[in-house]
C-alpha cells in the first residue's frame, strides 16, 4: 500500500542509507522471485537467520 501512496518516502534508514517504499517493495519481490525460482512455493517454510539490518525486513 505504501510502495503505491509514497513510493519516494525513507520506508528505512539503516547507518544513513535511505531505503524508500518502492525500494522496499523491488526488493521484496526480487526476493521473492528468487525463491520461486530456487522451487519454493506459497507455504512452505522458509528460515530467515538474519540480524537487524535491511535485508531481514526485505525478506520478511
């Protein structure tokens, strides 16, 4: 919802890098992709061992 109402408003601002709302939203569903294509499929599970950075909010 957000990628579509500001998608050039900071979603995320990790140590003075901005991530905005469609950066977050190109990024998820990159990473989403790249897990279809690696044969995961809508439900089955997948371990996110991240710590707080960008990346574990772009795979959440």
């Amino acid at each position: 919802m957000h990628a579509r109402e500001r998608p050039d408003v900071a979603a995320l601002i990790w140590y003075g890098a901005v991530l905005s709302w469609s950066d977050l939203d190109r990024a998820s569903d990159a990473f989403a992709a790249s897990l279809q294509a690696l044969g995961v499929n809508k439900g089955d599970p997948v371990v996110l061992f991240l710590s707080n950075c960008p990346q574990y909010i772009v795979a959440h």
